[in-house]
C-alpha cells in the first residue's frame, strides 16, 4: 500500500484561523504564534494540495473556489478529529458555563424550549440564556451564540448546520373557504383576504412561493396583520383569511380537519438551521448543544410529519463571504 501524503491537521488548523479571523496577522494573533508560521503553514497546506487557496489583495483575504472547498472540509475533519480524540482517550469534557440561544417566538416557544430543557437535563452546569426575537438578528451585535433559524437566506459570514427540512404551506379554514371560495391559481389570492405574519424573514405583503414553474411572488393584502405566528394561526382557525405557515406549526390541524391546505402546488421553502460563528471544535458548549439539537430534530420530527431531520445533519454547510464563510 502507497502511502499518502495527507494534509496535516495543523495546517488546516492555519486555514480556518486565517479565513475565521480575516487575515494572517489576526490569525497568528489567534493561535499564539507569528505571521511567518501562518504564512510557512499555508504555503505548505497549498503546497501538499498542489492548488491556490487564498487570495491576498489591499482589500484583505479571499477564499478561491478550491479554499472554500478545502475550508468546508477542514471544519469536519477537525471536528472529528477533536471526536476521534475525546472518544479514544475516555476524556469527556462535560461543557459548563454560559451559551446564549436565540430563535423566533413560535418556534422557539413550541418546539426549541422544550429542547433546552432536555439538554439542560444532560448537562447541568450549562447555564441557557433562552432569548427570541421577532427580526432577524446580528449574533456579534445581539450577543448570541447559537441562533436556531427557520430561513434559507443565511449570511455568508456564519457557519450553519441544517436541523431539519422545512418549508412554508398555505392554510385556511374550511368555514372561510365555504364563505369565500378555494383559489384555483396564484392570482387569485388578491382578492383574499391574506393573513399578514411580520415574523423575522417574512417580508410583509409579499408572499414568495415556489411551485412547479418556479418562485413566484405574490402581492397579498388583508385586514388582519400581526409579529407573533400563534395569532395569525389563531385567526386562521377562527376563519378569518389565508396564512402561510411552516409545516411543523400547522400539521396536526391539517390532521384533524381544522385546515385545509390551499394551493398544494405551491410551497416556501423554511428549513430549519443552527447558526453560528465558532467553529464546533473550538467550544464544548456549542459543540455539545448543536449535536444535541440535531439529534433532537431527527428523533421529534419524524418522516411524514412537520419538519423531516436529513440524513446528513452532522456535517455543516459552509457559507462565508468573499472577504473573510456554516
């Protein structure tokens, strides 16, 4: 057998520093080193790869297409280094100490609270700072450091694993449609009266939604408008319009018969993401309670239902922008 020789996990280390912190001075500044190791360390990572990673202009540091591929990587294999390792030598470092979670109302209240509460179960000496907001927020302004996000527009600048798949459905009561009719088609909906959510990602006034001839947006109206989810369903229930709501929050009444679904062929895609900045092998905390929430949704929202857990949840999806990537 030829043996290979592969990049060290050092040099990786280097990369994601580097790409992390926005430039080899902050990124030896980081690792408690010089500017010339980082510099020796990418040249050598490149070196062993045969390819170019990094761009390095006036204007600061750029991934390359082949860096944003090696970084992606580099993130999973060092958090299952950091695995192999804790694993191997029995070393369980039990994480202690503060983490600030962030989510929406609705989905914070119904389905994330009670999460928390099992992983605080598990890890006692974990100190949650639960906090839910009705915007979409900033985690360097707003000082959190695991968002849970219902929307696939995730900046490039955040680290990202995806809990569930999830999308958005339109819902109304059987006595408003008696009253008002069923919409055949898309048009239709403006002479409805719509159910206006203001919540985080949702842009007042604008439905856009995805169907077999592509995304489509869609002007709505309504006399009824409100910031908090459970009382548009409320008043969806109550026969008062159309909403749109994510599938998980509306399932069981579908189920029952307190909804139909209107325009099944039309749908806006809401997965279900963890967000964060540090890179899991950096902090136990956020690594134990992301890994947490994966396994949650897998085993809460099950095929068939609400929100589907993939297959892949354990890796991260990388997005960054150009100038420094989930």
């Amino acid at each position: 057998m030829t043996l290979i020789h592969y990049p060290l996990p050092k040099d990786l280390q280097v990369l994601v520093a580097v790409v992390n912190t926005g430039g080899f001075n902050s990124a030896a500044e980081a690792l408690g080193q010089t500017p010339a190791f980082v510099t020796k360390r990418i040249q050598q990572l490149e070196s062993s790869l045969g390819i170019k990673l990094l761009n390095r202009s006036s204007r600061g540091i750029t991934l390359t297409e082949s860096g944003k591929t090696c970084y992606e990587h580099a993130l999973n294999i060092l958090s299952d280094l950091q695995t192999l390792v804790d694993e191997v030598t029995q070393i369980k470092t039990l994480p202690a100490g503060p983490i600030r979670i962030g989510c929406s109302f609705g989905f914070g209240r119904s389905c994330i609270a009670p999460a928390i509460t099992e992983l605080m179960n598990l890890y006692p000496d974990l100190q949650i700072h639960f906090e839910l907001f009705d915007r979409q927020i900033d985690l360097s302004r707003d000082n959190i450091d695991l968002d849970i996000r219902i929307n696939d527009d995730i900046p490039d600048n955040y680290i990202a694993r995806l809990l569930a798949q999830n999308k958005r459905i339109l819902c109304a009561a059987p006595s408003y449609l008696a009253q008002q009719g069923t919409p055949a088609e898309l048009g239709e909906l403006a002479r409805h009266d719509c159910l206006i959510t203001k919540e985080r990602d949702m842009t007042p006034g604008i439905w856009e939604l995805e169907g077999t001839e592509g995304k489509k947006s869609v002007k709505i109206s309504g006399h009824l408008s409100s910031n908090s989810g459970e009382i548009v369903l409320r008043w969806a229930l109550e026969g008062k319009g159309i909403m749109l709501r994510s599938e998980w929050d509306v399932a069981p009444f579908l189920e029952r018969g307190q909804l139909v679904q209107v325009l099944p062929g039309y749908a806006q895609s809401a997965n279900i993401w963890a967000v964060y900045q540090t890179p899991l092998y950096g902090s136990v905390k956020l690594r134990v309670c992301v890994e947490f929430l994966t396994n949650y949704c897998r085993s809460h929202f099950s095929q068939g239902h609400a929100a589907h857990p993939i297959a892949s949840g354990n890796k991260c999806t990388i997005r960054r922008t150009e100038t420094g990537t989930a």
